[in-house]
C-alpha cells in the first residue's frame, strides 16, 4: 500500500544500509551510544488539529520469512474494521475512550495480531496477555499475565473503573468475573501460526517475527484523548516477564496537557527510555513539537537498544505516526480521510 513517509536523518544514520534484523541483532548484544548501527526513524503528520480522530497499530518490527502477501492484505482488512468500529464511536458524538476500546476489541478478536487471540507464546507455549488503558485526565488501569481474559483491553479498563488500583498481576478468573470480562479457555487463545512462531524464535534465535501488538489512541469531538494497548508480549518471553505495554508512561500514556501515546516495539527499551512519558515531557517541558518529540524519543529507545513504533495523538494538533523499525502495520481515520498501512 502506497505510503507517504517523511525521512529523517538523525546522528547516527548507517553509512551502508542494513536489513533492521540486523540492526536489532547487534542492539540486542549490546551496541553502544555511538554505534553507527542505530535505526533511524520515520515520521508523518496526519488528520486535523482538531476534532475526532484515531489512530491504531497492529505492530511494529522486521517483516520475517511469513509476511506474504496474502497475510498483509488480511492485516489491512482488520484494521480497516478496527478503524469502522472506533471512529464510528467518534462520529457520534462517543468519547475517545469508547472508541479506543472499540477499537482493539476488533483487534484483540483477529488471529493475525500479538493480542487476544492470536497472542505471542512464551518459552513454555501459553499466552500471557498485558492490556493498559489510560485517559487524558491521568486515569488509569492496566493488567499483566492474563490467561483467560477474551479481551485484555475490558480487564484494564474494569481496573480503571472498579477498582482504586492502576495495575493488576495476574488477577483470578474470580475477580476477572466480578468486573464482568468475558473468559475463555487458554487454549482458545493459542493459534497454529504462533506455535510455528515459537518453534522458529526456540529453533533460530532472532530470526523470528516481533510484531503484532495492537494500540489505539484517540480524540473525540470535545477534545478528549485517551490511549490503548493490547499484547501477548514477546514471542519466547520467559514466563513471567512483564514488557512496556500495561506500564502507564512507558508503553501507553495519555495527558490532557500534552497527547496520547501507544507504543509497539522492544518492550525493555522502550520501558529503559519511559518512552510515553518521555514523549510527553519533550513537549510540555521543551517545547519540542509532537512529530520531532516521537522522533527523539525513537532515538532513546534506539540508544536502549531498541526499535519499534508509536502512534500520537495531541489534545491539540494533527497526529503522529512514527517508527524506526523495519515496518509497522498502522491505520488513521478523521472526517473525510483514512489510511491503512500493512
Ligand atoms: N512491546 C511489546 C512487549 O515488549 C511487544 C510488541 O510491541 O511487539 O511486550
């Protein structure tokens, strides 16, 4: 699908191009600061300065020996109903947390992305889902090491509302029931393609497919934003490990005085930088404008030996979609415009 990119150069462009999985393999065993090796990364504005808008991504990293093109186009037509389902919230006057919601429902329930069915395995072959919601007036709630939850994204915002806590560790399929999340067996959950996956990640070390996790960030007709992410983590993870998505600040972060932010990528990079709270400081405490505080911010996450992707909304101000990864599937929608990427 035609994309229309803005490139940027920043410190420490490759003399000779590399492949990112490449890259990624030597951030990985330890690049320095001054690598010449750093992704460089790539930003566009989209949508108005004001009024409903949303963005969403279903993942960011190398392309891997699986993408075809018939797994691309499958890609797009999710997000393309991803986009109907949130923006539909937005039309009508809904608010920007309904539609980000929304929104990775459809998402979370498409085999194709690293969130809900479809999830990333770990090391032992089981899914354990991370889901945060948070909303411009700093509200939050965010859930780790689900196993059952059908979508990750309704347990993180039953923490938001329902209780007077931010951040749930494996919460028990009793509490799951209290907050009224919908349930289903783990096997539901574990799909032929993410065995492959494993097999392939156990078998060849980095040679395997990184991206898929979903986020949604929005702005609704009063102004509102609110920010969403979903994820099965990272493919071969240990049991246990807990990445940047539920943490408000790093993989997900909302503020009314500044954007909402949604991240895809190596998660500990991007949790090393405090990568959304980061976003959001460059441009409350420097001045810097949103698209050239995503790009430096991808630039921390570099020099954490990291790549991915972020999708921005500003309260005020046309959104941002950039990234330093080899690819990321994304799609926006505003009045009288929408893309998908994949
Ligand atoms: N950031 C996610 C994690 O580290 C993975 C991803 O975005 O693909 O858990």
């Amino acid at each position: 699908m035609a994309q229309t990119t803005e490139t940027r150069i920043t410190e420490a462009q490759p003399t000779t191009p590399q492949p990112l999985s490449a890259q990624s393999a030597a951030l990985q065993a330890g690049a320095t600061h001054a690598s010449p090796r750093l992704p460089q990364a790539t930003s566009e504005l989209v949508g108005p300065e004001d009024g409903p808008l949303l963005l969403i991504h279903g993942g960011a990293g190398d392309r891997g020996p699986n993408s075809t093109a018939a797994r691309r186009e499958q890609v797009a037509t999710d997000l393309e109903r991803a986009l109907d389902a949130g923006y539909a919230v937005l039309d009508a006057g809904g608010a920007a947390e309904d539609a980000v919601c929304a929104a990775i429902h459809i998402m979370e329930d498409a085999p194709e992305f690293n969130a809900g069915r479809g999830a990333a395995l770990t090391s032992d072959g089981n899914v354990q889902m991370d889901a945060c919601l948070m909303t411009g007036d700093g509200e939050v709630g965010a859930v780790a090491g689900l196993t059952t939850a059908r979508h990750p994204i309704d347990a993180a915002r039953a923490v938001k509302h329902r209780t007077r806590h931010v951040l749930f560790a494996a919460p028990n399929d009793k509490e799951l029931t209290d907050w009224g999340v919908a349930m289903e067996d783990p096997s539901y959950f574990v799909t032929e393609q993410r065995k492959a996956s494993l097999a392939d990640a156990q078998a060849n070390g980095d040679a395997w497919e990184k991206h898929g996790t979903i986020g949604a960030v929005a702005r609704d007709a009063g102004g509102n934003i609110a920010a969403a992410t979903s994820t099965g983590g990272i493919t071969n993870q240990m049991t246990g490990r807990v990445g940047d998505s539920p943490l408000p600040g790093c993989g997900n972060y909302a503020n009314a005085d500044t954007i909402a932010v949604s991240g895809t990528g190596i998660g500990e990079a991007f949790v090393r930088a405090v990568a959304g709270r980061q976003l959001s400081d460059r441009i409350e405490y420097a001045g810097q404008p949103p698209k050239d505080a995503a790009e430096s911010t991808l630039d921390d996450i570099a020099r954490h030996r990291g790549d991915g992707g972020i999708i921005v909304v500003p309260a005020r101000g046309q959104g941002v979609i950039a990234f330093n990864s080899e690819m990321m599937n994304f799609g926006y929608r505003c009045a009288g415009s929408t893309r998908v990427n994949s």
